[in-house]
C-alpha cells in the first residue's frame, strides 16, 4: 500500500503516503463481502492508521513470519489457502506468496519474489498496484457487476 519509503520529519515522526485507489478498492472489495488482512513485517502507528481508516480488521504488524500469521488467521476463519490472494514485494513476503493460492507482486518488487508469482502487475508499490490486484479479481471472479454496482 506504500511506496516501501520511510521519512522521518525534523521531530522524528514518521510519515508515509497512501494511495486512494487503493483505498477504494480495498473498500470496495470489503463491500463485496471479502476478507482483508495487513501482514506488516514493520510497526507503524500510521500503518495502523489506515488500516482503521480503512475498517481492515484483521492487521497484524511487528510480524517475522508472514506465512505462519496467515496460516494461524486462516485457522481461526476456516478458510483454506486455496481462497487466498496475497500481495507482497520483497524476501520476507515469499514464504506467503509461495502458500498463496494467487499471489501478487507490484512493477518494484525484488526479483526474487518476482520468479515465485502468479502476476506481476503493472503498477509500483503505493502508485495503485492494490486496485490493479484488486481489479483483476475482481474480473476473474466474474464480480465486475457488482463491484460496478457498488457506485452507481
């Protein structure tokens, strides 16, 4: 959801950009009765900020292990690793991507994961690459009615 940036200010806050589109989709996405998760090797008070923003309720940070958080969250919502899309950009994403049903990484990713996904989008990490993995499933579930639906 970032451009994998962090700016400190003269105080010392941190401060990232996020994109809209992206949080629209993420929305959007939500509407349609889908789950969303933030795995987040970092901790990150405006991470979390939009992610309450965004009312994504399951978000996990501070996390070493992406793979066994997810599995762990699977468990407790019974759902099988053959419904999951995941997104990520760089070493620590690749155990996930790997498990991942579908799995996505932004125009920036590292090589690495880049040879282990399903797509690579077209968009960077922060300039949209959310809607872009977003949208193509939205296409690929054949849900473009509904999620059209939503706005109009």
């Amino acid at each position: 959801m970032t451009d994998s940036r962090i700016t400190y200010s003269q105080t010392g806050d941190e401060i990232k950009s996020f994109n809209v589109k992206d949080g629209l989709a993420i929305a959007s996405w939500r509407k349609l009765g889908k789950q969303v998760a933030i795995i987040t090797g970092r901790k990150s008070a405006i991470v979390e900020r939009r992610a309450k923003e965004l009312r994504i309720e399951h978000f996990y940070q501070g996390v070493e292990n992406k793979k066994e958080v997810l599995d762990a969250l699977l468990e407790r919502l019974d759902i099988s690793m053959k419904h999951v899309a995941a997104i990520g950009d760089d070493l620590n994403d690749l155990s996930m991507l790997k498990a991942a049903e579908i799995s996505f990484v932004p125009r920036d990713a590292s090589v690495h994961v880049d040879r282990i996904a399903t797509v690579v989008l077209s968009k960077k990490g922060g300039d949209g690459a959310v809607r872009e993995m977003i949208e193509y499933l939205i296409v690929k579930e054949g849900l473009e009615k509904e999620y059209l639906g939503l706005w109009d």
